[in-house]
C-alpha cells in the first residue's frame, strides 16, 4: 500500500529540516574551526612575545632563570597551551610540559640566533602533537639571545571546537524533532478535512445524501468542502423531488390501471361474442394490467419506505412457526416450478423485528429464489443464531449472479442482463429488502456463484 499524504508531509518536511539543519551545520562548524584556528595563531604569538618581553632584560642571568620559571609557571595554571623557553645554545631553560624537562635540545644555536616571530601551522598533526606553534626571539642589543615557544597540540585544539560541535549535533537533532511536530500538527489540519470530505464521497456513494462538512479552512480545500456540501444538497433536493415524483405518478396510475383490469375482466368474461382470438387478447390485457399493477405498489411501497415512513412495529416472532407460514405461502409457486423448498430453524429462536415488514422482505428473496432456479433445484430457508444477531438466510441451488452484478444488486431498478431477457420485475424487489432490513439496524450480503446458486444472508440484532 502506497504511504498516506501525512506520513508523506511528515517525511518531506523531516528531509527538507535535515537538509538545511546539516547545511547550517556543517557551514557554522566549519566557520567556528577557522575562527577558533585565528584565534589560536594570535593568542599564542601574543603570550611568546608578552614572555620573550618580560623575560629580556636579565636573560641568560641565574635571576633571569628563576624569574623565567617563576612566569611558566604562573602561565601554565592560566593557559590551555604550552609555553617553553629555549637559551642561546638550543636547550630548554624551562618549560610549562613536564615532557620537555630543562636542558632538553629543541634547535642549534643558528637555529636560535635567526628565530623570527612567526607562527607555524601543522596541517597534518594528530593527537598531542603541536598544531600550531608560534615563535618569539628574546633580544638583547639587536641580537637574539633565546627564544620563547607557544604550542597548542591538535587535542587541545580538537577540544576547544567540540562544545560548538556537540551544541551544533543537539540543535540538528531538536530540528528535526521539531520539523516532525510541527508536520504532524500540518498535515493533520490537511488532511482531516480531506478525510471529511471522503467520508462525505463514500456516504454519497451510497445514496445518502444528508452529510455535510460544514465550515473548514478559508482556502482552496475549504473550498472544495463548500462545493461538496452544496453538491450533496443539491443531490439531496434531486433525491426528494424524484421520490415524490415516483411515489405521486404510481399514485395517479393506480386508480386507471385498476379500471382498466376490471373492464378489461369483463371484456374477457364476454369474449365470445367477438370472435375466436379475443379471448386470447383480452386474457393478454389483464395478465399485462397486472403487471402494471404489481409493479405500481411495488413502486409506491419503495416511494413510502424510502420518504422515511416507515413505522416498524417490533414484536417477538417465533422463527419456526413464522417460516412455516412463509414457505407455505410459497409453496405453490414452487410446485409449480418443480423446486423443493426447505426449511431449518432451531427451535425456540426468536426475532425481534416488524412481523409485517419482515415477511414482506423475506417473501420477495424467496420468490426470486424460486423464480431464478431450474425445475429440479432446492430453496432452502434457515435461521441460526450469530452472537446478539440472528442470521437468516434463503439460498437456491439457482443459476446464480455475476460477480460484476453483486455490488449493484440492491440497488433500485438494478436487473442482470439475464433478468432482463424474460419477462418479470423491475429490479425493486431487492431495494426494498435492504430498506425494511437497514429500518430494523441489520445488514443484508449476498454471495453468489454464476451456475451454483446464490445466498442472502439478513443480519437482525436479537435485542
Ligand atoms: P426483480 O423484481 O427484477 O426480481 P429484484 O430487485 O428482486 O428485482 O432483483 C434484482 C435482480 O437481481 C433480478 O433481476 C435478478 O437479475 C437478480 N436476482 C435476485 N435474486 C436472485 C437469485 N436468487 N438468483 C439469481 N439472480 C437473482
């Protein structure tokens, strides 16, 4: 399954906030190493010249010694770099690292006389090597007598930058964990109105016109939602105007249908006098009329059921008894055809439903049941108990219904092109089952196999 919009929102807001969190990192990161690198060339060039400085006037002297120990030693408590005094001959006067004791040889004395100020940069150095080291002649009348050397070593250095590099992984971390809050709350505000309106497309789908979605965003879904309100409204009214329309017409038809039937039955009571084939037509008129008639109640039954007036009358039926009287209601049709009916009901179940209603929904499967099955065949009616429900059911070993037609089976006017072939309703009698169904709160499946039979299987609540 293809991720949702949110989790997609989430995860392109999350990509977006890493890109550019990591982008500002690794920009500030970069930008505080080289301050941090400046920083260190003019400090330590700075503390080797304030030493060289102070130590000039009695270098080389037992006093100038004691003075030069005395300031590393104060300097070494106060400065995170190392601080070392080199005499004429190259060897450490003194040092602030215990690693480099006096009397060390750092330079040749050449190396010494031509010291200038100057600060080295060791790309390359590694853990407590020096990463830069600054150099400052001690001079005594415009000769260089000494020098004075500042270092910081690469771990030093590493260290000083690594609060900013931590600080820096944090926020990248507390950016992300905000952009992926801040894009729930987002996409949540977008997507409950499309989830709004997609319930309000499904109930659609399904006829039921009276949803809305109501006030949302001052924006293009906002929009949307008003356009889908004003489309289901405008359904709604369709919807009305066609269920009167319907239920008035068959209203008008019925008192003239039922005229013509009735003189048409006369007619044919007095066939003889108009020759041999009357009798034939005039018997063709009435079963016609019939039809009509049938096809104008069912049509004013749908129209009632579906305006919402409906008034069930829940009582206690007993299924066995209640059954028997239905298959017996139908069992001469069935002889007719050739079809065995049977019936399966545990003794003592009861339905809570409008006796009326229910009959009427039951009767219409079982005809269809006999209508739709070969002579030879079985309908069976049964009734178990599923939970707080009550599973009825009519199955026929019949032809059975496409798969196609099953999810347009219920709907008003719905035939299969099989249906369609021969003589018979109008598709209503499926409408109106799921209509006196859902009034009692229960549902209505079928399951059906081209050639095998179909079910219908009718849940009712037992409370
Ligand atoms: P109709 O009055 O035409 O029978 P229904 O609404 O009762 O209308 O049924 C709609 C269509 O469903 C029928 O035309 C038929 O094609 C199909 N159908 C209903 N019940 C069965 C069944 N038991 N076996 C096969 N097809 C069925």
């Amino acid at each position: 399954m293809l991720p949702g919009i949110k989790s997609r929102l989430v995860a392109s807001h999350l990509a977006v906030a890493i890109v550019a969190a990591a982008a500002v990192s690794v920009v500030l990161s970069v930008a505080f190493t080289r301050l941090q690198v400046e920083y260190y060339k003019h400090a330590l060039l700075a503390s080797a010249l304030a030493l060289a400085d102070a130590l000039e006037t009695d270098f080389g002297t037992p006093h100038g010694q004691v003075q030069a120990r005395h300031a590393l030693r104060k300097l070494a408590a106060n400065r995170p770099w190392g601080l070392a005094v080199v005499n004429a001959t190259g060897t450490v006067s003194g040092s602030t690292d215990a690693s480099l004791p006096e009397g060390l040889c750092l330079a040749t004395p050449a190396e010494v006389a031509a010291a200038t100020r100057s600060v080295l940069l060791i790309p390359n150095a590694t853990g407590g090597e020096p990463y830069a080291v600054a150099v400052a002649p001690v001079e005594k009348s415009k000769r260089t007598i000494g020098m004075v050397r500042a270092w910081v070593t690469r771990q030093e250095f590493d260290a000083s930058v690594a609060p900013l590099k931590r600080t820096l992984t944090l926020a990248l971390g507390a950016v992300c964990a905000l952009s992926v809050l801040l894009s729930l709350i987002l996409a949540q505000a977008l997507i409950s109105p499309i989830r709004r309106m997609r319930q309000l497309s499904q109930r659609v789908a399904r006829g039921d016109f009276a949803i809305r979605i109501g006030r949302t965003t001052d924006d293009e879904l906002g929009a949307l939602a008003s356009d889908l309100d004003a489309m289901a409204s405008r359904l709604q009214d369709l919807e009305s105007l066609r269920r009167d329309f319907v239920g008035n017409v068959s209203h008008e038809l019925r008192s003239p249908v039922s005229n013509i039937r009735v003189t048409s039955e006369v007619l044919q009571r007095r066939a003889s006098q108009w020759g041999a084939d009357s009798e034939h037509l005039f018997q063709t008129i009435v079963l016609e009329t019939e039809r009509l008639e049938t096809l104008i109640a069912e049509l004013m039954e749908l129209s009632a059921i579906e305006s919402g007036a409906l008034q069930l009358q829940i009582e206690v039926v007993e299924a066995k008894p209640f059954f028997g009287e239905l298959i017996e209601s139908v069992s001469a049709l069935a002889d007719h055809r050739g079809i065995r009916l049977a019936v399966q009901a545990e003794p003592g179940l009861v339905i809570r439903a409008d006796r009326v209603r229910l009959e009427r929904a039951l009767r219409n499967l079982l005809d269809n049941a006999i209508k739709f099955t070969p002579a030879g065949g079985q309908v069976t009616l049964s009734a178990r108990t599923a939970g707080r429900e009550v599973e009825i059911e009519v199955a026929d070993t019949g032809e059975g219904i496409a798969t196609a037609d099953l999810p347009r089976i219920f709907e008003r006017f719905y035939r299969t092109d099989k249906a369609r072939q021969r003589k018979g309703g109008a598709g209503i009698g499926l409408a109106i089952v799921k209509h006196i169904v859902e009034a009692h709160g229960g549902t209505v499946r079928v399951s059906s196999e081209e050639g095998r039979g179909s079910k219908f299987c009718l849940r009712l609540s037992r409370d």
